[in-house]
C-alpha cells in the first residue's frame, strides 16, 4: 500500500466498463512526513474519499 495526498482530479473520456461511475484522482505517495516524493499518477476513488 501507498500512501498519497490528492492534488486534483481527471477526467476520461474513455473509461473502462468497470470503472463507469467512479472518480479519478490526481495523487502523489508522500514520505513518513509528509513530504511529496515521485510523480504524480491516477488514481480509482472508490471509498468516495475526494480532495
């Protein structure tokens, strides 16, 4: 498991069957602090969690 921050959201215009109803989010994994490391990546929001 990651553990990320939120730093926005996307859209899709084709998605998958599986994922029709669900959020796309812009997340970034972060350190032990906090901090932001690595690149930013898509993420499902399927808990409804948002920003």
């Amino acid at each position: 498991m990651l553990i990320a921050r939120v730093i926005g959201t996307t859209v899709s215009t084709v998605k998958d069957e599986k994922l029709t109803g669900r959020k796309l989010l812009i997340v970034r994994q972060t350190d032990e602090h906090g901090e932001a490391v690595g690149k930013p990546f898509v993420a499902v929001d399927t808990v409804d969690a948002g920003v």
